[in-house]
C-alpha cells in the first residue's frame, strides 16, 4: 500500500512535531510521563543509496548462508565428523539441559527465524559488530514506518514489511497460512512486550497471523497441544510459540518444560529453536578461524565466505589455557610481536587497544550493550582487570576479544523540543535490518537506524541518539 500524506506540505519542523505527537507511546520503557519517547526525533528516516540497499539485500541471503554453514559445522563436530573445538567452544559455560534441548533430533536442522545482525556504517561500507536472533525493535521499527508514512513517507520494507514479514516467517515454520501463535515475552524480557503487543495486533488486524502476546504462565498445557486463554474466555488452540526469551534465563521462565516438552513432541512449534550454540558471539572467531577456512569455504562457496570475511570483524576467543611453546593465537598480535599469553596485550598503550571486549551469548550480560568494554576507553587497571575477568570467568562465561571499528561521520537533523526547532549533529550510525526468513529465502521487512552522536564509543538507543526508520534515496549514504 502506498503511503498518502496525512498531513501535506509540512515544514520539517512541523513534519517533526507530528511525529512526536503522534508515535505510538509506550512502545519503550520511559523514565516519567513527560519523557513518552526516550529518544531523539528525526523529521525524516535515515537516508541509503540505492546501492546500499542492494548490499543490505546481499547481507541478509548470506547471513541466512552462515546461520545453516553454523548448524550444520556445530552438529559435524558434536558427531566427531569435524574438529571437536568447535561444539566444544559453542558448549562452553552451558549446563548440560541447554545442551540436551539442542541437539534433539526434533530440532537439530532448524536455524533462527528472525535475524538482525548490527552493522555498523563504516568508510569502507559495513562492519557486522554481531547478529541478534532474539531482536527487540520490531514493533517500534512498525509503528516508526507507520507514522512515517503518515506523512506521504515510505520506509525500506514497505508499511507493513515488519508485520506482514514476521507472519510470512511464522506461516514457514507451521505450514498453516494464518496461524495461531503465542509471542511469548518472559520477566526478564518485559520492556519489550508492548512493542511485540502492537506488531501483533496489527498481524490480526490485517489477518495474515492470529498472534498473541502473553506471559509464559498464561500457556495451557495439555498432552494433545497448547493453548491460550483470550480476552473473550476462549482457548485457542496454538500452531506456534514465537520465544522472545533468552535462553540463559531459561529456568527462570514458568511452564518452560512444558513448551519444550510440546515443541519436542511437534504439538506445536517453537522459533527461534532452542540451540544456544547459534546465539554465541564467539561463532565470528571461528569463522576466522584459519584450520577452519576449507570447511567454511566448503558450506558457503568462495564468494560468500569472502563477503562474510570482509563483514565480521576479527574475533579471538579468551581462552586462558595455555599454549605449546611454538603455538600462537593465530592473527593477534602485540608490539608486532605474535601473542601466545594474553598477558602480552597488557602493556598495550590506549591508541594500541583497538578492540572490545564482550561476553560471547549465555549470560545475562551478553544483550543490550551490558558488559561490553572498549579496551582505549578503558584506564591501565580497568584493561587489566577486564582481561583477568575474561581469564578467570572462561569456564562459565567465556568472552571474546574483537577488533573495533570506528562509525563513519554523518550529519543528522533531529527535533530538540526544548528550543522546538530542528538542529543537527555529527553521528555514527548503526543499522539493524530485520531479515524474516522464509522458506529458503529472506525477507527484509525493515531496517532500524540508530545515530549516536559521534563522540559515543558504543551506538545504541541512548537518549541523545536519533532511532528512525530507513527510506532509499539517491543522496543517501
């Protein structure tokens, strides 16, 4: 559907205001009533040429390529026909439950039904800092789209790209055209509850799913199937459990067995699956892993694994084991000198420390930028300690060392209420595309801009930063 202007011939200023007013509230956690959006306004979506488009389409056909080349290189190691550091490395810091769920036959070929990876807009193009298949924003990238289009506006993926994205995924998992589905949102993931609450409502009002957000103790369990209690007293048979929840918080989640148990059994089916050997962030290392190139060639052909190589930073796993005398962390290096210790990489002088340092994916501080460190922002002692941390906490909580690429400089109007006029700023942008996968293909139902003034280390959705949808223009970046 086209977008027609609600309101015709605004200046920016005016474009701005609407915006303001008329966004959904509530869609993120906001301190106080006066502060109804935590984030800056901008009058229009963040601008991408043509070209940059076309490469963000390329992205997403090859990040579906690595999500299948994962799955299936972690079960060739899990059954001895690949190296063995690889499950072994996936594994790490998992209790054996975790690992249980994963490698039941019931779920072994399935991958993630949602990916967004979070690409950083570099001088050089793009740099993919991580990949998210547990996403927040796609409500808000919805509703964001939405409004614009009020404004005669259309956004990358269309109006309705985000909901009708998401039900063309769900409608791939079951095989049922219109299913039943309940977006179940735990405790621990509950700032995100009114977004998915809007995306599914606007699935049943367009009639492509009948979702329903709920929390897990609202599921009904019974040996034949699950269900869910509507508003109106009736239970609803489910053909679906979308899981927005983490799966290291998995024993904290009511009726998790029982979910598991029916999803197991295909009384119902379960995305994104329960493998968190696809939610690690240490898979970049073994991407870059150079005993691992001839399989990785292999499962992806050479023109996908060089796009990949190119996208994923460099990525070292801190393992504090020691190495051999004439071993090496191959591609590291310190002073020009090849690291064998990480106790090499103390001395390193602030402009020498281009990495961050972050927990790999099982750990309550591995989403929402927690527990991420940028090594030259940190002092001598903080570098110090955030690599004995990373030593001494391996067996439970293994992190990763990853080089740092700095955002390329743009420049970003936004509204500043306070003045009521539109200014601008120098920022960095960070863009999250939302890829539905579908069948064997991908779908892009939206793309999330997020610019941080260009002073900030870490981008994300900060106060200070502009969060907006994203349109094709021949003048855009």
């Amino acid at each position: 559907m086209p977008c027609t202007a609600f309101a015709p011939n605004l200046t920016a200023r005016d474009q701005a205001r609407f915006l303001e007013e008329t966004i959904p509230p509530g869609l993120f956690r906001v301190e106080n009533e006066q502060n109804r959006i935590p984030w800056r306004i901008s009058p229009e979506p963040f601008a991408l040429a043509p070209k940059t488009v076309e490469r963000i389409e390329t992205i997403g056909r090859d990040l579906l390529a690595f999500y299948k080349a994962l799955n299936s290189l972690y079960n060739r190691s899990a059954r001895g026909t690949a190296p063995s550091f690889i499950a072994e490395y996936l594994d790490q810091g998992k209790p054996e439950n975790i690992l249980r769920i994963a490698r039941q036959n019931r779920f072994k070929q399935e991958i993630p039904g949602v990916i967004r990876p979070d690409l950083i807009l570099t001088d050089d193009g793009f740099i993919a800092s991580e990949l998210d298949s547990v996403p927040g924003g796609m409500g808000f990238v919805g509703a964001m789209t939405e409004t614009y289009c009020k404004l005669g506006i259309e956004s990358i993926g269309g109006v309705h790209g985000m909901p009708d994205g998401f039900a063309a995924m769900l409608a791939s998992v079951t095989g049922i055209e219109n299913p039943h589905v309940a977006v179940v949102v735990s405790e621990e993931s509950s700032d995100y509850r009114a977004e998915m609450r809007w995306l599914a409502d606007v699935m049943r009002a367009r009639g492509v799913a009948q979702a329903h957000v709920c929390e897990p103790q609202e599921i009904i369990f019974t040996e034949d199937a699950l269900f869910l209690r509507l508003e109106d007293g009736r239970e609803e048979k489910l053909d679906a459990i979308y899981r927005n929840f983490e799966l290291f918080d998995l024993m904290n989640v009511p009726k998790q067995e029982l979910m598991l148990y029916a999803a197991r059994h295909n009384r119902v089916k379960m995305t994104p699956p329960p493998k968190a050997h696809l939610e690690e962030k240490l898979s970049f290392a073994l991407f870059h892993h150079p005993l691992l190139a001839a399989l990785w060639r292999s499962e992806l052909g050479n023109d996908t694994y060089a796009r990949l190589t190119a996208l994923f930073p460099q990525t070292w796993v801190i393992d504090p084991r020691p190495l051999p005398p004439q071993g090496v962390i191959a591609g590291l290096e310190a002073g020009g000198t090849p690291v064998r210790d990480w106790s090499q990489l103390v001395d390193l002088g602030k402009s020498e420390r281009n990495y961050v340092v972050k927990p790999s994916g099982f750990s309550e501080l591995a989403w929402g930028s927690r527990g991420v460190k940028v090594a030259n922002d940190l002092t001598k002692d903080e570098w110090v300690a955030t690599l004995d941390e990373a030593q001494r906490d391996y067996e439970k909580t293994p992190r990763i060392l990853q080089r740092f690429h700095k955002g390329k400089r743009v420049r970003q109007s936004y509204y500043d209420t306070a003045r009521d006029e539109v200014r601008t700023f120098d920022g960095r942008v960070r863009l999250c595309p939302y890829y539905f996968v579908v069948g064997d293909e991908v779908r892009l139902g939206g793309i999330l801009s997020t610019i941080a003034p260009a002073d900030k280390r870490l981008i994300h959705g900060m106060a200070d930063a502009v969060l907006s949808s994203t349109i094709v223009k021949e003048d855009g970046v």
